[in-house]
C-alpha cells in the first residue's frame, strides 16, 4: 500500500490531514511514528500563523487607538505576542529540521 509508508505518512501529517485508520496493523507503526512528527510541524505552523494574525489585528488596534495609556498597552501586549511569536517560529524551524535529519 502506498498510502501506508512512512514518507506519505510524513506528508499527511505536515498537510494536517487526519489518519483514517487505513493501514494495516503491520504498516500502521512506522506509518503513525512518522504521521505524528508531520502533524507536530503542521501544528507549529498553524500556530506561527494565528500568533502572526493576532499581532497584526494589534497592530492594527494600535494604528487607530488614539488614547496614549491604551496604546502603551497595546504596545506592551504587541512586545509579548513577539517574543511567543519567536518562540514558536523557533520550535517550528526546530521541528522542520528534525524531519530533514
């Protein structure tokens, strides 16, 4: 079964497709070990893209808001959501490398 090998189980973790139980019992280890470092990327992009759609929608907040003690905390919570911004953009090159080697 083509389906059931390790590097399409790695594609169809990272492009978040769910496992639908297909493999056989024989295949199904190795084929989940790799499905499962696959959705460990795919969840760490995901992640990386809503911190990116949060920080724009403050950004945004910030851009209109004109009242000086609402903007610094809009900044202060900007400065927050780019360090976990960082953070998972790390663990996400983390993970994607880890498939390579």
């Amino acid at each position: 079964m083509l389906y059931c090998t390790p590097e399409n189980a790695l594609q169809e973790g990272v492009q978040g497709r769910p496992y639908r139980d297909a493999c056989p019992a024989e295949l199904e280890h190795a084929f989940l070990l790799a499905y499962n470092k696959g959705k460990q990327v795919y969840k760490a992009e995901q992640q990386v893209e809503q911190l990116n759609s949060q920080s724009r929608q403050l950004e945004q907040s910030l851009v209109r808001e004109d009242d000086k003690s609402q903007r610094r905390y809009l900044r202060r919570q900007l400065r927050e959501l780019d360090w976990e911004l960082q953070r998972a953009r790390d663990e996400y090159r983390y993970l994607e490398r880890q498939l390579r080697d």
